[in-house]
C-alpha cells in the first residue's frame, strides 16, 4: 500500500490481505485484494512508482485519458493488470531479480546491457 500512501492526489485505493498457502496471489505475506486508480484525480506524477518495492507498476504510453462516466474512469485491479505475454510465467512465483533488497535493486545491469540474472536468461545462454 507503499504507492497509495505517496500518491499526493489521493487516486490509489488499496485494500490488502493476507496470503494463505491455500489461496496464494504474490510471494509476500500480503497482496491487494482491492486496487483501484480514479484517473479523474491521478496527475501523473509517478511517485506511485517510485514508491512501489516491488516494480508492480509502471507508465504506460496511454495519455489520452477519457470516457463517457466518472465511474468508468476509475479503473479496478482487473483493467489495471497488464496481461501475460507468451514466454512469460504466471503468478505467484519467486522474485527473479534477486531474493534480498541489495541484489534485487542494487544488481541491475547497466542501461542496454541485457539481463543475465534470472533463471529463463541463463537457460537461454
Ligand atoms: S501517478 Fe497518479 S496515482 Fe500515481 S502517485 Fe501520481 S497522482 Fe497518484
């Protein structure tokens, strides 16, 4: 709930839950069982971004932002998740990028140096 907290427009609504091994959404004790950004209040500052641990959001290239009610410019968890693409593998699953906050943030490669860390690029070599 790091990106609501920051958000200076007030535009993130969270409510979290717990993981169970039962019904198990991210490697964290916790996921977001309701998240939502009202678009009529998000001035597109990116500070949800920086805040955000575990990168789970990012900008997009969307900047024509209107509908036709003010309900729909509210969008929910379900039309914020940007769907999976071949090749990539569904959640829950590890962190890739490391397992501690050192190599996770501070092991990155170098700007258009490709990424050799996780387990599907070194299968690849
Ligand atoms: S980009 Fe929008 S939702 Fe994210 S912190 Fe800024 S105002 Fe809030």
């Amino acid at each position: 709930e790091l990106c609501a907290w920051a958000c200076p427009a007030d535009a993130i609504y969270v409510e979290g839950a717990d993981n169970t091994e039962d019904a198990r959404f991210s490697p964290g004790e916790r996921y977001g069982s309701v998240y939502q950004i009202n678009y009529l209040r998000c001035i597109l500052c990116g500070l949800c971004i920086e805040a955000c641990p575990t990168r789970a959001l990012t900008m997009t290239n969307e900047f024509k932002l209107g509908d036709t009610t003010r309900e729909k410019m509210i969008y929910t968890k379900e039309r914020l998740l940007a769907p999976l693409l071949p090749g990539m593998e569904a959640p829950p699953h590890p962190r890739r990028l490391g397992n501690d906050e050192k190599t996770y943030f501070l092991g990155l490669p170098k700007t258009g140096t490709p990424d050799t860390r996780t387990p599907s690029a070194q299968e690849a070599r």
